[in-house]
C-alpha cells in the first residue's frame, strides 16, 4: 500500500513543499528513511512508532519504506514526525480521508503531543505560496502561523485531537491572530532617554541614525554613558513595516527564539553578543548553517560594545555584511544567503585604560600601546561606520539637575517623521533608508546647493576622505535635511555631517 502526505521543508529563511512517501510491503519488518534524511529525521522512526502504538493505532508489521521528496534536498529537523505517522496510518488502511490539499508539520512526544518546531512561519508562507488551503502545525506554534492570510493554520496539540478532527468528530477552529494576547506591544520594556543626563550630542548623534538606519561609534571614557545610550536607541527608531517585521520573525523563528505567545515581531531586535562571539556565531554556520548575530539584528541593531576586544578576524568579518545587507554560507552540499540589513552600533574606550583625552584623570598608557589598541579596528571597517561621535564624562551639574531630560517619544516622532520622507522618496525603489541608496541613485536623491557642493569640495579635499567615506557622508546630509524637513542639502546639513567624521582624525591618525 502507498500512501503521500504533504509537508514543509526549510532551505535558508524559505520554506518549500514536501512529499511524504510511505510505502508498506511484504518482506521482512524494516523501516527505512530514504530522501537524504538528517540525523533528527532518521530518528523519527522510533518516535513515530511509539505514537502510533501510545494512540490506540495498529502499527505495521512489514516492510516499511519512506521517500522524502525532492531526494536532492538534505532534510533536517524533526518537522516530518506527524506527516510521517499520518502517512504510515494512510498506507496502513487505518487512516481513510482526503487531506490532499493540506499540508502538516510538528514533532511527536512518544505519547502522542505534537511539540513545537522552529520555522513554522516560512512554512506556512510557502504552503499559502504552493495553493495548500490549511496547515496543520503544533498548537504552541499557532500565533505564529495565523499571522499568514489566506491559508487556515489548524494547531493540533496532539495525535487524538488531529484524528477526531480529520474524521469530523471534534473539529479545531482555525487560529486567528486575535485569538492571542499581544505581549510583544511596541518598546515595551524599552529603557528611555529621559533617563540619559547630558550628552546632548551623542543623543542628537544616535537621533541621526535612527532615522537614516547608519552605523555610529561612540567612542569615551569608561562610565560616560555609551552602553545606556546604546540600549535606549531602539526606543527610537522607526515603526517596522509589515515586509520587514515578516522578514524578522522569519529569522527568529528558524533559530528557535520565539516564544509560543508571539506571532510577529514589532519592535526592532536589538542584538548584544559577547566580544567572545566567534565568527560562525557572529556571521552565521554550523554543521547545520543558523544565521548568525547580524542575521538576528537584520532590520534593527547589532550593538558591539567594548569593539577592540573583538577578535580580529570577527570584526572583520563584518565587512561584507555591513555592504552587501546578506551574508552567505557555503558548505560542500549547499549555500545558504540570510538577509542581515542591520545598524552597527559600537562603543570603545579611546585607550586601554580609558582616561586618554579626559578632563580630570591622566591616561596611563603608553604612546605605543595606545596605537596597538586603536590599530585593532582596520581602516575598512572604520570606512563603513558613518558616525562617529564622542562620548564625555557627564558633569555633576548634569546629574544632579532636577531638569528633566528629552524622552524617547518626542525623538521618536522625528525619527518617525524623517523615515516616513524616506519611505515616500523610495516607494517602489527597493530601498529601505537613506544609508542603503544604491551609487546609481545619489546624484537624483543628494541634491545639494551650490555652497554646500562647495563646502563639500572643500571638507574633501582637506580631509582626503575615501570614495566611499564621501558617499557615506553624503548619506548622512540626507538624513539631517530629512529631519530638518529640507528636500535639498544645505551647508548646515554638509557642516553637522563632517563633524561625525572627524573623530578618526584625532585618535587614528594622531
């Protein structure tokens, strides 16, 4: 007897379609996976044999053969256990409906329940994709899958509930996306910037970048407030859009970080890895490539603080990153590209010890230790941040004043106000913020008066800045005057612009 069921694969953050294949034979008893199965898959067999008999079901006492097609395609992950039974039970004569137009995922617990598995949100995209009409997906994954329109995504808490369902007797209501508390409501639980005392220019700085989506360094000394404004920047940046928040949770959800309440990312992901990070941990791979942190940051932040103590070659595996908006693992059986369009935050101390440029204490380091601990960030990737600002130690003035500081929310109406210009500006060009406009764009969307392309020419020539530190620049112009509300760049946008470009000057080529 042959029987086929459809499931869900996972190639990168994309799902594709699935055929379970299960023929029963006469022979000797066997069960054998074929169909270039993982190690996960291949023991499905002994989950799914105790399900079926923990169910109240017969379980076949023959030769059993499974096909996984397309059979080119490596299959991991333990998602095949319940089309696997479904599809035993089917060639078994035990099961007898027509689920031809759904598709099932989930793994088994040797009792029957379907337990969670990771990705269900590009499954169910690429079952609505391929013309399934439901999907059936373990009932702890449900508010991720009703985000999907257009297909009912069933939850199934176990094999008896599915069985009662499929033969009418107790029918589940498909999940709906206000059939969940929303517990992933907008900067909730986001420090605020009202917390911050001073540092006026880092906040205008951090302001800039949000609503443009650059990179920025701050560089200080220890305790002046870099890792607070850090962690408060997600509470100003722009709301996502639907594609980029889809995009997202795609990548949350293939690396297992959503929790069973949340069905869509709304606020931007704020990544803070170690500075003991590797590069596979960082860039994304494994035996079984995972996207990495910058995948994990893709459309919000990736905040590497302490940046030095970063080994050399992670921080510069960031460069093709940080230019291309994907990264791209290769193995022998397959390549795999993950969309990391993220902001790079970093912070650093101007020295070893910290105090080099500081208004009361004295630097103890030594003139060749400071160059060495510098020299540890290269020029390229200096090139790719486009602000660069400096951090001071706060004044007791500052905090101990009763004045209350700017909150996140009136920043927050400006970053918003600038983005939505930009959103305006790119409608249909494929181009999400000012710091990713493509070469062939800047001269239509950088418009500049005559003083200020001649301030530009000036600041060029005198600071002999690279092709793409210019661009850079330029990116960053475009921002200010978006958030001055100017269609065209003027010589205060120009001036306010070099000024986060000076700080290399002072510390990298003193």
């Amino acid at each position: 007897m042959f029987a086929c069921v459809k499931s869900m694969g996972l190639l990168g953050i994309d799902g594709f379609m699935i055929d379970v294949q299960a023929d029963i034979s006469r022979g000797l008893p066997g069960f054998d996976v074929v169909g270039l199965p993982g190690a996960a898959v291949r023991e499905s067999r002994d989950r799914v044999r105790s399900s079926i008999k923990n169910c109240g079901f017969t379980y076949p006492i023959s030769r059993i053969t499974v096909n996984l097609a397309p059979a080119d395609v490596r299959k991991e992950g333990s998602v095949y256990d319940l089309p696997l039974l479904l599809a035993l039970l089917k060639a078994s004569g035990q099961l007898e409906v027509n689920i031809d137009d759904c598709a099932f995922v989930g793994e088994l617990s040797l009792d029957g329940g379907v337990r969670p598995v990771r990705g269900v949100l590009s499954m169910t995209l690429a079952a609505r994709d391929a013309g399934i009409r439901r999907v059936y997906i373990p009932e702890k994954n449900a508010a991720e899958g009703a985000v999907v329109d257009g297909i009912d995504t069933i939850p199934v808490a176990s094999v008896q509930s599915l069985m009662a369902h499929l033969t009418g007797q107790t029918p589940i209501a498909p999940a709906r996306p206000e059939d969940f508390p929303d517990l992933n409501a907008l900067n909730c639980n986001i420090p605020d910037f009202s917390d911050i005392c001073g540092q006026a220019a880092a906040r205008r700085a951090l302001e800039v970048a949000a609503a443009g989506a650059h990179n920025i360094l701050l560089i200080g000394p220890p305790g002046s407030g870099k890792s607070m404004l850090a962690q408060r920047l997600p509470s100003i940046l722009p709301d996502m859009t639907r594609e980029e928040a889809l995009e997202a949770t795609k990548i949350h959800s293939i690396a297992g970080l959503l929790t069973g309440d949340i069905g869509l990312l709304k606020n931007r992901p704020f990544r803070s890895p170690h500075h003991g990070v590797s590069t596979a941990g960082l860039t994304g791979g494994g035996t079984i490539p995972r996207p990495g942190e910058v995948s994990l940051a893709h459309c919000g932040v990736l905040f590497l603080d302490e940046l030095p103590e970063f080994s050399r070659t992670t921080m510069e595996s960031l460069r093709q990153p940080l230019e291309d908006s994907c990264v791209t693992i290769s193995r022998v059986s397959m390549a795999l590209t993950y969309p990391c369009s993220f902001m790079l935050v970093a912070a650093m101390n101007p020295c070893p010890c910290g105090y080099f440029g500081h208004p009361t204490r004295q630097c103890k380091c030594t003139p060749a230790s400071q160059k060495s601990y510098l020299s540890r960030i290269s020029g390229p990737l200096l090139d790719r941040i486009d602000l660069h600002i400096e951090v001071p130690p706060v004044e007791y003035k500052q905090l101990s004043s009763d004045k209350p500081s700017e909150s996140s929310a009136s920043m927050r109406q400006r970053v918003n106000a600038a983005r939505a210009r930009q959103l305006a500006r790119y409608k249909g060009k494929g181009v999400s913020g000012n710091a990713h406009i493509p070469p062939g764009m800047m001269r239509e969307i950088c418009s500049m008066t005559n003083a200020a392309s001649s301030m530009l020419r000036s600041v060029f020539d005198r600071m002999g800045l690279s092709a793409r530190a210019y661009d850079r620049l330029l990116k960053v112009a475009r921002t200010i005057a978006d958030l001055d509300g100017s269609d065209i760049i003027d010589t205060p946008h120009i001036a306010e612009a070099v000024q986060y470009r000076s700080l290399d000057r002072k510390y990298w080529q003193r």
